[in-house]
C-alpha cells in the first residue's frame, strides 16, 4: 500500500470544549450554565456524572499544552466558556474569566500551537436560559455582545474563529428531546432556538469583526449529518430529505445561501408558521465565510415509518421518549450494518467523503476543516499501565484516508482536528465514554496518551498516516 500523504500545510489538531474538561466550575466569578444546572439534576447524566472538576484543565492546561507539543499537534480547538467571561450572560467582563483563555493562548503560541476559539459548545449561562433561552430572540443579541468582548480579548493572538459548535445539538437535544441541557421537549421551541442560533451565528460574527484584525478568519462547525435513504423508493427518499432538511438545510440553508428551503417550511407547516424569521433575519445571518468546520462521527439511515419498515428510533443521540426531529413521526432511523463504535454508532468513513464532497459542490472555494471526527472505546489500561487502542487508530486511519482522497478529488481541507485531545465529560453519558487519544484517569487525573496519541502525533509530524500496524 502506497503511503497516505498530507500537503505540507496541512494542520493537524485536537479539540475540546470547556464544559467537558475545565472544572473549576466556581472558581474566579465563572457562574452557572445550564450544563451545571442540568447535570446536578437526578437523572439527567449517567452516574449523576458532572463537570465540576472535569479533567481539570483549567488548573493543568500548562500539561495539557505540553502533552499536545510533545504529540508535535499543530493546532488546539477549544471552547470559552461565556458564563466564565459574563457570568450574567449581559454586560461587562470578568476579565479574571478572559485572563484564564489569554494565559491559555499564551501557552500554546509559546509552543508553536495554533489557537482556535470556538465561543459556543452548549453552555449558555443559566441566566439567560431562565429569561427563555435559544427560542427567546434577545439571546441571539447577548450573543453578539459576548462575541464582541472576546474577540477584543483575544482577536490579537487568535486567528481562527468558530462562533457555534453543532446548533444542531443545540436546539434539537436541547430543546427538542430533552437529552442535553436545559432539557426542554417542545419542538416548536427546537424550530425557533434553532433560527435564533443562526440569527447569533450572524450577529456573532458581524461584531467579531468589527473588533478584530482584518487577518482573522471566522467559521462555524456543524455536525452535518450525512443522510441515507434505505432503499431508493420514493417514500425513503422522501424521509431521507427530511431529515436532511431539519439536519442540515436548517442551518446551512440560511447560512451559506440566505434562505430556508422551503421543503423544510412545508414539513414543518403543522406545528408552526415560522412568524420569528423577521424581516433581514436572513441577510444578517447570511455572513461571509472564511470558512466551514464540518463534525462527523457517523451516518444516519432512514426510511418511511409504514408497513414495511418498523424498528426502533435508533438515531444514536441518546434515549428519551420524545423525539428531536419536530414532524418527522413518519420517518424511520436504522441501525447502519457493520462495526460500531462504544456509543453505538456505526463506523463508516466513506459518509465523511460524502459530506466533504457534498460542500465542496455546494459552496465551492469555501475552505474545509474537519472540526471534529474520532471515536469512543471503552479505553483501559494495562499491566503496564499503558492504554492500547487498535480500534481508534483503525478509525483515525480509515477518516482521515477518505479526507485525503477527498482532497485528491479536489476538495479544499485545510485540516482536522481530532476530538478529543483528552478523556472527559461526554454529556448525558458522563465519563462512561472515552473519546480522548490521551487517557484520563477520573480518581487521579493522571493523564497517558494511548497508542492513538503516538499514532496521530506521528501522523502530524510527518504529514503522513502510519499503518495501522505499527506498534507504539
Ligand atoms: O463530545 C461531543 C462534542 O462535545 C460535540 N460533538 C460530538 C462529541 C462526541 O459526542
């Protein structure tokens, strides 16, 4: 097998969010988001599991830096936590809470590692969430004020910016099935949050620029699914496109082209008449890109609901008895064939060609960045205490050779960045799932890259994949 090559300037990264490992959750005036809130709730997390001390990076962040510059990673995407910045959700900083991401950015400059700020991973101070949240309008201008103070904060040493990460996951788990914080299941509510988070997106972004350099480039990431039909008869692939709508078109829609599709209004006509797009809601949120960050772990397979297909709702984003998808009740999700990661999703790279392709059509000239892809397994040590981890590695490989052969095929990628750099708090399923290529011990907090780490950091300073085989 010829060896898998990378352009030179590609980057090569990890990512995180700070929910999910800074801890220090009431430390130097950080209050609560509505992941506090809903994690301390009974029931909502496996093992009552919460992020109040995290992996602790906000007090090992110096480690952190040196693990990720001992790997020879070129870049680290992390998240700022808004109610560490503005604990209220309005008005002045905390400049202790921003003093936090300039020592972090400061650390990772000093060791040649690329910055890249995402301002929002699903936790929105709990205050705004108690005046209505994502489906009230004026969060979409508390977001803006927010972007504004961190990028005059930070838009001096940091170049790449991601205003959200997965709306998706934010207004369909949020408010939809209730999976994911503030837990909410009224899926006209999912439909407006999901127009506000765009309406953010484009407010976000107008007022990063117009305090930062003009070198600076602003993106946003979205766990763009790649959808598929079951069979090719008309009725799946009906359901195919609806879910495609609520999946991607939703956001992309606005987003890149000013305008909702209208097959999504149709599908949706019964439960609302989408009143809460106002008039230059569309041009605000249709922003220039720099460029689009696209999350992949996993394909969906859908059908018609009817006679011929039945099955359970296995669209591998957690159980609850209300569905995300608003008016999809006729739509079927299955179960791919094949291998399957610890969270149960099905490992098929060629669904991340697909979706790169997909965007290189439909915005082409618009620069790629895989903003997140990996996978958990249920990671443990061994005698030795190393962390051996075969099936990542063969999952790494296997995405990131469709990347390139996504590049050959004249795809514009500029680079991945693998989730996730640490072991940490996976969300309702707490620390049950370990996506980290460094593993974490949760007693001790003592952090060993496993075998992926070494395999990815080979990947990194050579431009090249290893073979799976090879033994670190
Ligand atoms: O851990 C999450 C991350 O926060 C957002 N994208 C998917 C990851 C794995 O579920």
């Amino acid at each position: 097998m010829s060896p898998v090559s990378f352009p030179s300037t590609f980057l090569w990264g990890a990512a995180t969010s700070a929910y999910q490992i800074e801890g220090a959750v009431r430390e130097d005036g950080r209050t609560p988001s509505i992941w506090d809130t809903f994690a301390h709730t009974p029931g909502k997390t496996a093992g009552g599991d919460h992020g109040d001390v995290a992996v602790d990076h906000y007090h090992r962040y110096r480690d952190d830096v040196a693990l990720m510059s001992g790997l020879g990673l070129g870049a680290y995407r992390f998240s700022i936590s808004w109610s560490r910045v503005q604990p209220t959700g309005r008005g002045p900083a905390v400049q202790r809470g921003l003093d936090f991401y300039r020592r972090l950015v400061d650390e990772l400059l000093a060791k040649d590692i690329k910055p890249a700020v995402t301002l929002y991973h699903w936790d929105l101070p709990q205050e705004l969430e108690d005046a209505g949240g994502w489906p009230e309008r004026d969060t979409a201008y508390r977001f803006a004020e927010y972007a504004q103070i961190v990028g005059e904060a930070l838009g001096d040493r940091v170049e790449q910016w991601i205003t959200l990460n997965e709306p998706w996951c934010s207004a369909f788990l949020g408010y939809g099935s209730g999976v994911h914080a503030p837990g909410r299941t009224e899926p006209v509510a999912t439909l407006c949050a999901s127009h506000h988070l765009n309406l953010a997106h484009g407010l976000g972004a107008k007022a990063l620029r117009s305090v930062m350099p003009a070198r600076n480039t602003v993106a946003l990431s979205l766990n763009s699914s790649t959808v598929r039909p079951l069979t090719q008869d008309a009725a799946d692939l009906a359901a195919a496109r609806k879910i495609d709508d609520l999946a991607n078109g939703i956001f992309h829609g606005p987003i890149l082209h000013g305008a909702y599709p209208e097959s999504l209004f149709t599908a949706t006509r019964q439960l609302t008449d989408w009143s809460y797009v106002q008039d230059g809601d569309l041009a605000t949120i249709n922003q220039p890109l720099d460029a689009l960050g696209l999350n992949y772990y996993t394909p969906a397979l859908v059908s018609a609901a009817g006679p011929d297909h039945s099955g359970p709702r296995a669209d591998g984003h957690g159980a609850s008895e209300h569905s995300p998808w608003p008016a999809a009740d006729d739509v079927l999700f299955h179960q791919p064939p094949g291998d399957r990661t610890a969270m149960g999703w099905s490992i098929d790279p060629t669904g991340l060609y697909d979706l790169i392709m997909r965007y290189e059509r439909e915005v082409p000239g618009l620069p790629l960045y895989i903003t997140e892809n990996g996978a958990a397994y249920d990671d443990k040590p061994d005698a030795e205490g190393r962390v051996h981890d075969p099936e990542r590695i063969a999952y790494l490989h296997g995405h990131l050779a469709e990347v390139r052969r996504a590049i050959a095929d004249g795809a514009d990628v500029r680079g991945y960045f693998l989730w996730s750099l640490l072991d940490n708090f996976e969300w309702a399923y707490g620390y049950e799932k370990r996506f980290g290529a460094v593993y974490v011990d949760y007693t001790t907090l003592e952090r060993t890259p496993k075998s992926s780490a070494h395999w990815y950091g080979k990947a990194a300073r050579t431009g090249t994949l290893p073979e799976i085989d090879e033994v670190f």
